[in-house]
C-alpha cells in the first residue's frame, strides 16, 4: 500500500496502522477473491507506537519502564475510561493547533526520536511481562507484518488470492547500506529472517 491514502492530519492523529488495515478490511470485503499485493524487499519494514493499549496490559509494562520512560508514556498515552472492560490508554496526536504552530512534532524528524525511545521501551518491557498476544504484536510487529497478517495470513475468506512481490537488491562492497533500502536494527533483522 505504500501509505497511500493516509493523508498527513491522520498521521499527526497517529492513525496510520488503523486506517491501513481498514483499508485491507474494506478491499476484502469488497472484492473477495482478490484484494491484496504486498512488495517486500530487504527492510523489515516501520515500526510505529500502538494507538491504544488495554489499560491492563499498559499498566504491566508501564511497571517495567524506568522513571524517564514512564514520564513519555504518560505525556503520550492517556486513558479512555469508556472503552470496556478495562480502558484503553490512547495515544496522544502530535498534531494539535499548539504542536503545528511551534512545530513541535509535527514532522517526521522531530517525532522519531521521541517515538523510538518509547518503542524500545515498550519491545523491553515486552520481554520481561505477559501481556495479551495482541498487544505484543502492536508494540513488536512493523506495519508490514501487520498487514500482510490481516491481507494474507487472516484473510476472512479461503480463496484470496494475493500478489506478492520480492525485490533482491546486492548489498554494497563498502559496508555503506543505506538504511533506506536495507534492515539496520537487530529486532528488524530477526523478524525479517523469521
């Protein structure tokens, strides 16, 4: 899918994941038979903060965070008490009138570092607490995984029928692969090889 359709307010609203796998809902209801093409190379693919997390499961993880990272999880994450039967913390948008004006967040450069810090966070934490399976895939599965998982792997119907393509690009002499084109986290590179 390559991000199409998702516009830039939805991604400042931290919406990306959920509207792309409502996109494979929708073209799997609507065509059936044929309803997904996946382009696969030699990147992992992105890895983005979940947009919600059961209040159970954050409040185990959260417990397994260190001071500093417990202090990003709450300016990000705030509960929704309606959502039943526990809550859900939200994740925050990092658009917002005052965020934009200052520019705060409000592009890919300034958010990444933030986001990074509170991935790595969150994959640690996963390891040494039992949180729901869904939850575990939110925090270490790349939106890739995701969807090739909901158009492939959990298609609703027997018969869909998917494309698939594999690129293959040789890895420079010089060491120098750029991170554009090639996995350069050690979880990406596990999760690729798996």
């Amino acid at each position: 899918d390559l991000r199409w359709g998702v516009s830039e307010e939805a991604s400042l609203d931290q919406r990306t994941v959920s509207i792309c796998l409502e996109e494979i809902r929708r073209c799997q209801a609507i065509s059936p038979a044929f309803s997904f093409i996946s382009f696969l190379g030699d990147r992992y693919g992105s890895r983005l903060l979940p947009e919600t997390l059961p209040a159970p499961d954050f409040d185990c993880l959260f417990s397994a965070l260190d001071p500093t990272e417990q202090v990003f999880m709450r300016t990000w994450y705030q509960i929704d008490h309606n959502a039943l039967p526990y809550g859900t913390y939200v994740l925050m948008p990092r658009g917002g009138p005052e965020a934009i004006a200052e520019g705060k967040y409000a592009t890919y450069n300034t958010w990444e570092p933030i986001q990074q810090v509170m991935l790595a966070a969150l994959t640690r934490a996963c390891q040494v607490t039992d949180v729901m399976p869904t939850t575990r895939t939110s925090i270490l599965s790349s939106v890739t995984e995701r969807e090739i998982e909901a158009g492939i792997l959990s298609a609703p119907h027997g018969n869909t029928v998917a494309l698939v393509y594999r690129r293959n690009i040789m890895r420079p002499n010089n060491g120098m692969a750029s991170p554009l084109y090639f996995e350069s986290t050690a979880l990406g590179c596990q999760r690729l090889e798996a």
